[in-house]
C-alpha cells in the first residue's frame, strides 16, 4: 500500500468511523430486538420477578430502577397489570428507597395476583370516567407521579391514555409508553408529541440497545 493510498485510508476511517460503527450498532440492536421479541416464549414471555411473571424486557426494568432511584415518585400509575409481575418489582423497588404506592389498573382481576402493601388494584378501562376519578382521587396535591402506560394498544386507546394521564404526571417525572417498537403505541407517540409539548423523549433512557420502548420515556419539563 502507498503511502498515499494510506493517507486517503486513513482519513476516511478518520471522518466516517463513528458515523459507519454507529449505524452497524443501531442495526445489530434493531435486529437483536426483533429476535427477542419474536422468540416470546423464550425471552419476555419467560421473565419472573419472584416467581411472578413479568412479560417485560429486563433491560426496561433496570432503567425503571435507575429512574424510582432518582425521582423517589410518591405515585406510581400503571395500566396493564395482567399477572401482576410488574407491581410487584416496582413495588419492591419503593421497599429500596422507601418511598411510593402503585396504583396499578387492569380491566380483568386475575386470581393469585401478588399481594404487598404498596399496590393498588384497580379493574376497570384505564380510560374510563370511574377509573381516572379513582386515580385522582389517591393523588396529593404534592405528591410526585409517574406514569407507566401497557395495556391496549391501539392507536387511539393509547392516545386517549396519553391525553388522560398526561395531566397527571409531575414536572421532571416520567410518561412511559411501552411497546413503542409495535405499531399503536408507536403511532399514539408521534401523534401526541405533536399536540403537546409539555413533554421531551429521553433518549438516554435507551442507553442498552435492546429496549421494547424505543423513544417511549417521555419527561414531563413544563
């Protein structure tokens, strides 16, 4: 190799290393993703918080983790209990710091559902008049809430949950959407981004590639 055959080598690594290896990596995780996802019963349909299933990816719950730690919410909203997994990590979390109730909703009661002095069942549509007052009503006035949002996801069902719960979260407090990498969610998303800017996608919340809640961690900033 001539050195000036070097030199143009070198200088196109130089210029377009980052910009190659960034596109490589964003690939690898889409494709990484979609295995994961596809291979449910494997992977997310075979994930247990003590023994209770928890049809989440791990990785979106350690970020879940990392957030109760520096927020320490007052109130935590989730729509889409199924098993009841989930409530009960997020309530063992609040045990960690101290700190937190989880009012977790459902439209189905499901039997043997984890029991902890922390969790809230609701039953009901997370979007309905009955449901939303009750929520209301277990809000303080200073109290700080996050919202986790994982139940229907249709277009508008997650849209119309958006708009609902939205107002209920604190500023510089979380609106999770998950399933963001479906279709629903993902188009709810773009459409709610578009009417309200009360809200910004933290993208450093995807931070291990592997996340089924792609531009799905929304902070509330006014």
């Amino acid at each position: 190799m001539t050195e000036f055959v070097r030199a143009i080598l070198v200088n196109f690594l130089k210029k377009h290393c980052n910009s190659i290896y960034n596109i490589l990596i964003n690939e690898l995780a889409k494709n990484f993703t979609f295995v994961y996802r596809t291979s449910g019963y494997r992977t997310w349909r075979n994930t247990y918080w003590l023994g209770k299933k928890s049809w989440k990816c791990p990785l979106d719950l350690w970020i879940y983790q990392e957030i109760i730690y520096d927020l320490k919410p007052d109130i935590i909203v989730e729509s889409g209990t199924f098993k009841g997994g989930t409530a009960l990590y997020l309530a063992n979390i609040c045990d960690l710091v101290n700190k937190g109730i989880i009012i977790t909703i459902d439209i189905v009661d499901l039997e043997d559902r984890p029991k902890h002095n922390r969790i809230k069942y609701l039953t009901g549509s997370s979007t309905s008049n009955e449901i939303t007052s009750k929520v209301k009503k277990e809000l303080g006035n200073n109290d700080r809430v996050m919202v986790i949002l994982d139940s229907n996801h249709s277009k508008n069902h997650v849209l119309n949950e958006l708009r609902i719960y939205s107002k209920m979260v604190t500023k510089g407090s979380y609106l999770i959407i998950e399933d963001t990498n479906l279709d629903g969610p993902r188009k709810a998303l773009k459409a709610f981004l578009k009417e309200n800017k009360d809200f910004f996608i933290d993208k450093s919340k995807n931070k291990f590639f592997l996340t089924f809640n792609p531009k799905g961690f929304l902070k509330k900033v006014k």
